[in-house]
C-alpha cells in the first residue's frame, strides 16, 4: 500500500515576534524525539530563523557536537515577478514543489510563517491538517482573533485572521478534505499566575467555542528556550538536564507536542 502523504503542521498568526519560530522549533524535535520524520519548509525567507536554526544544528554536528536527529528542510521565498497574477501563481508553484519534495518520504511537514499577511502564508493555511497559532499573554494579542468586550468576554467581531483562517477551512472541505484542527497555545507565559493570565484564559475559553479552536497549554518564558538556538539544540536534546526548570521546560515541550494529537 502507499504510503500515506505527510500530515502538514502550519504554525501562523498574523502578528511578529509572537513566538512562531521558537515554537516551531520545539514541535519538529519534539516530533523527531518521538522517532517521527519531519521535513521543513520556511515562508519568512527574510528572517530564516527556523532555517538557520537547522543550520545550526547541522554545524554543531559537523564541529564534533553529539548526532541528534535532523530533519531535510527548505526555504520558500515570495516571488518577486511584477504582476499580483505572476506572483500567485509562482508562490503556488513554489511551495507546491516543496511539498512534493518533501511529502512521501516524511509523517510530518512542519511550515513556519513569517509574522505579515502573505500570500504564501495564506496557501499555506488553506493545505494545514493542523494550524498552531501562537498568542501572548495579553489582551492585544487576543485581538489577533477577535475583539471580546471587556466584562462578559462576549465576541464582538471576528478578526481578518480568523476570516481567514475560515476561508481557509471552507477551501478545505470544499475539496473533501477533513476539517483543519486549529490549536491556539499561549507562549512566553509569565511564571506568576497573574490576574491578566486569568482573564486572558477566561476570554479564550469563550472566543474557543465561538471561533472553533482548540486552546491548549503552552510554553513559558524561559531562557531555555532560547539560549540553545546557536547550536541548533533544544532542551530536548540536552544529554543531562539539571536543574528542576529544565525538566519542566522538558516536559512542557512533550505536553504541547502530545495535546497536537498527532501522534498515536
Ligand atoms: N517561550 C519563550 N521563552 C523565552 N523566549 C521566547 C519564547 N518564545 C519566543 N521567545 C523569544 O521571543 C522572540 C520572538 O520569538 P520568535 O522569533 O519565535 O517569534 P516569531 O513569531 O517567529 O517572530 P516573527 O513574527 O518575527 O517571525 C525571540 O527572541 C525568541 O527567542
Ligand atoms: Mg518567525
């Protein structure tokens, strides 16, 4: 029988610097942990974090460091032809060839966007079997899906992203696909459980039955999560961890990678 062609993980929202990247990042080795193949596809060929995060790890192999587990990876830049119409149909092709590059030899495509409304970004969410959307702990971010009223935390209106994200959804069944799973995770959480924290979880839990996503835990702010991307490493490839932050920074990556339920 043939093989089934690879589950695409979209990993997008409209805003910069909300944590993609870094979390895109943790979901392709948690996936690899989990003796997964991943390949990659990187939309934001200008900053290329996720790309040159992967460079990274293969230059700490190459320099010696311990082998860890690599997924094949490609950068898929915006065409830059002068007609909207040539430039639709080159962004089209291009991620099409990734794609097809990638997608009978591998269980997962994980494709990171770049924080801007692009083209590309929007093929990419109409082809995710799951779309992970990253959000700050903060009413402005919240916006990012819709605007809520500040007492009852009613949906007042739809944001464009979640019209999108619809239209995205409605491609989808249209052409017999089954329905997108759409993940909102709260990163860079504050370690208090602070006042702010609560209500912007109240106001999830309201916007997630209305908007139709499923909100799950996510990552804290820790330094970990940064501080290895020059070696390309996660604190998932950490031979010894020891400090208590580091094992729950460990198991918050496992957590998050295991409520995606994309693995058996
Ligand atoms: N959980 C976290 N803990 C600590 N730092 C984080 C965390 N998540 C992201 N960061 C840091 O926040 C900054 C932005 O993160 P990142 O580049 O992943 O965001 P992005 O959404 O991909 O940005 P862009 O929209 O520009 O592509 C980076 O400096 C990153 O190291
Ligand atoms: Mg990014």
């Amino acid at each position: 029988m043939d093989k089934k062609d690879a589950h695409i993980i979209v990993v997008g929202n409209e805003k910069g610097g909300t944590g993609k990247s870094t979390l895109a990042m943790h979901i392709i080795v948690g996936l690899l942990d989990k003796a997964k193949k991943v390949a990659v596809i990187d939309l934001d060929a200008r900053q290329k974090s996720v790309a040159r995060y992967l460079q990274n790890r293969q230059t700490f192999m190459a320099n010696g460091g311990t082998k860890v587990a690599m997924p094949a990876f490609k950068v898929v830049g915006q065409s830059t032809a002068s007609l909207v119409k040539d430039r639709e149909v080159e962004d089209q092709q291009s991620l099409q060839e990734g794609l097809d590059e990638f997608k009978r030899d591998v269980d997962f495509i994980v494709i990171d966007c770049p924080g801007n409304d692009t083209y590309l970004s929007r093929l990419a969410h109409a082809l995710a079997d799951t779309l992970v959307t990253p959000l700050n702990d903060s009413f402005i971010d919240l916006d990012l899906l819709g605007e809520v009223s500040a007492d009852s935390f009613q949906v007042k209106k739809l944001s464009f992203y979640t019209e999108m994200v619809w239209d995205s959804r409605k491609f989808r069944s249209a052409s017999g696909k089954p329905p997108m799973d759409w993940v909102v995770v709260r990163t860079r959480l504050a370690s208090l459980d602070s006042r702010n924290n609560k209500r912007v979880h109240s106001a999830l839990e309201s916007l997630q039955k209305r908007i139709m996503f499923r909100y799950v835990p996510g990552l804290y702010e820790r330094v970990i999560y940064k501080e290895l991307f020059p070696s390309g490493l996660t604190v998932l490839d950490l031979e010894k961890v020891n400090s208590l932050s580091h094992v729950a920074a460990r198991q918050e990556v496992r957590s998050l990678v295991d409520s995606l339920n994309v693995v058996e």
